[in-house]
C-alpha cells in the first residue's frame, strides 16, 4: 500500500508526488487517462497547441519552485523586438502603446489600498474614468478568462492587474519551449527517479483506503470522490480558438482586446518549433459574457483576427476551436478571497490541490502552491511508523 496515494496526475499532482517524494515519502499517482498532463498537456505535431493559452510568470513563488528543480527546462520570454510588436485593441483600432489613463492608474496607484468586499467596478469607478476602468478590465481578458470581471473582488482584480498588466520591459510571463507537455515530461521523469510509481488509465471512483490521500482533480471530479456536492468555486469561461496559417511579417505577437477582453498570441514566434517552417500558429481566447453562444464568441474573436492577422482567412491551414469552461482557475467574488476557496486539508487525511483551493496565486501558480502544502501535510498525516522509517533512510 503506497504511503501517500495521489489522485489526478496534472500540474498539481505531479507537484505533490515530487515534494511528497523529496520528503522521503511513498507515492503512488493515479491517473485517469492514458497520459499524465491534464489541463497542461500540448496536443502533437504538427502543431503543438495547449489547452488554451498558457503562460507562467516569473515574479511568483511557484516559479522559483520549478527552477530551483530544474523542471522550467528551455523557456524564453518576449524578447525586445517581440515586446516592440504587441498591439493593443482600442476603440475599435489597434495601438502600440497602452492608453494614458490606464498607464496612470497602474503606475500611480500602485499603493492603494484595495478592499476586498467591493466589486472592482464599484470600487474603480468611484477613483477611475470609466473608460479606464473598462480598459483595465478588457486587458485582463486573459487573466480572467471572464465576460463580466468588473463584478469580481476589486482586491481580487487590483493584484492581476499589478502582477502582470503594469507595462514594463521584460514582461513576467515565460513560455515553455516545447508548450506545457514538455514541461508536463520532464516532471514526469523527476518524479519516476525520486521513486514516485505514476500508473496511467486508472480512474480511482473510491477514496482508497491506508494512508493520506491528495485529490488533485478538478473540482467536479473532486466533488464526486469526496461525496461533498458543496466543494464548488467560480471559474471563468472563454471560447477557444487555434490558428495555423503561411508566415506573413504583417502578423502581430500579442494581441490584447482592450474592448472586449479577448486575447491573440502567434506562439509560433517565440517557439519556432510549434509548427512547420513557414507556418504561424496563433492561439487566441474570447471570454463569454453571460448568456451568450459559443458561436458569438467565437465571431468577436475572429474579428479580432482581423486586425492582428491580416488576411487570416485566405491563408488558413489549420483551425480548431473549443470553449474552457470552469477549468481556468478560480474567481473571487466580492467578500471572498482565496482563503475562503474550497480548504486543502478535508480531514481524516485526505488534502485537495488543484487552481481552484484555498492557496494565493495566479492561474497556474495555484496548483502548485496548493499542491506543496497538500504534501506537507499528507506527509505529516502518515502513521508515525512510515514517518521514522523514512526520516531512518
């Protein structure tokens, strides 16, 4: 019987096997599907597409993590001439530079004392423009993967928009070269050598029995194993759409949707080996706004196109599209903050970890905060016996 069983083999799982295992642990992973990865797993070549735009962003603790392993492998960032080419949708045209009020509001205000309990809307529009505070809340489209975040926390919004929307050069935000499989393979591989036994296509429906237990699911499925029909958090929607075309110069970089909070990125720029030579591969997200149809969306964001990829449609190879939903981590409503997220620590030895639990951080950078403290504990949960024999190894 393994020491500490982990169910999920994602970002946050993988997390908590390495630091369970770093800590003289027995871990067994138990993976639903045929391969580890989750939400973070890379489709194939020909073209290497993530399960929507991802990101990381190097002025967190869960990035230092990854480095201080080794796990980051090849990564870059926006070089110069990349950061020189990001364009900025804005009333209906594309600028390259921010507007000044928004400009402002980051800079200026950057020590403000933010409340929790207000709407950001509420909030920013008693100090702010509205036309800036439409303009902060457009930029974080791809933060947020939300179509309505002026009715979020403002404290909640206020450090995204300081963590990654201040403009500065380099920008936080890392790109794994290979996209996120390749980041998901080489923890695979730190795991197996520290010991860890990662068994793949098996889907657990009961807690297992004899020893802490990390349920690193999504909160649906986590929902189902712990019988809890409460374990539920926000999370944001947005229509999803790849992109694969012939090389032009005219292309942009990055793109934000300043007017409606959608998001364009040619990942292919930074990471040649995404696609073919001679070939762009854009990912781009729209984030649906209540009530609205997949197809909508996906209209607004091929508008965006429009002005980010000029002549898109003539130049087509490859396009997929897919809606994320309730899969882009957790939103904090007004009143709340991620303390008050589903708890890591469930009882009788069983811990959560996942981008919806109770730990601070960005996208991301929440599976595996919430991951390293689900290790800590479930390594101190296991009966005193496994504790001596691995602190006598």
């Amino acid at each position: 019987m393994a020491n500490i069983t982990i169910i999920g083999g994602g970002l946050a799982g993988l997390t908590a096997a390495i630091s369970a295992a770093e800590q003289g642990a027995r871990v067994t992973v138990h993976e639903a599907h045929s391969h580890t990865g989750g939400r973070a797993r890379s489709a194939t070549g020909p073209y290497v597409t993530n399960d929507g735009p991802h990101t990381f962003f190097d002025n967190g603790d869960a990035w230092h993590w990854l480095l201080q392993r080794g796990l980051a492998g090849r990564y870059v960032r926006l070089s110069f001439h990349e950061w020189t080419r990001m364009r900025f949708r804005h009333q209906g045209r594309l600028r390259m530079t921010l507007p000044s009020g928004y400009m402002k509001m980051t800079w200026r205000h950057r020590g403000t004392e933010v409340p929790v309990d207000r709407s950001f809307q509420d909030w920013a529009s008693e100090r702010f423009a509205q036309q800036t505070v439409n303009e902060a809340l457009g930029f974080l489209g791809p933060i947020l993967f939300d179509g309505d975040p002026g009715r979020l926390s403002a404290a909640f919004v206020w450090e995204r928009l300081l963590r990654v929307g201040t403009p500065r050069f380099p920008l936080p935000s890392r790109y794994f070269i290979g996209g996120w499989g390749a980041l998901i393979a080489r923890m695979e591989r730190v795991a197996r050598a520290r010991g860890v036994v990662i068994e793949t296509g098996s889907r657990l429906s009961e807690l297992p029995a004899g020893g802490p237990v990390i349920v690193a699911t999504s909160l649906a499925s986590a929902r189902s194993l712990l019988r809890d029909p409460g374990l539920e958090w926000p999370s944001g929607t947005a229509a999803l759409l790849d992109l694969a075309v012939t090389h032009s110069k005219k292309d942009g970089n990055v793109s934000f949707d300043m007017d409606e909070g959608g998001f364009t990125s040619q990942y292919s720029d930074h990471d040649p080996s995404l696609a073919p030579k001679g070939q762009s591969l854009f990912q781009g997200q729209m984030p649906l706004r209540p009530g609205e149809s997949k197809a909508d969306a996906l209209a607004r964001l091929e508008k965006l196109f429009d002005l980010t990829t000029p002549g898109w449609r003539t130049r087509l190879l490859w396009r997929r599209e897919g809606v994320s939903r309730g899969r882009t981590g957790a939103l904090d409503l007004p009143g709340l903050s991620w303390r008050d997220r589903p708890a890591v620590d469930r009882g009788d030895g069983v811990f959560l970890a996942g981008d919806s639990v109770a730990a601070p951080g960005i996208l991301a950078e929440t599976s595996i905060n919430s991951a390293l403290r689900a290790a800590r504990l479930a390594v101190n949960a296991r009966p005193a016996a496994h504790r001596s024999a691995a602190l006598g190894r």
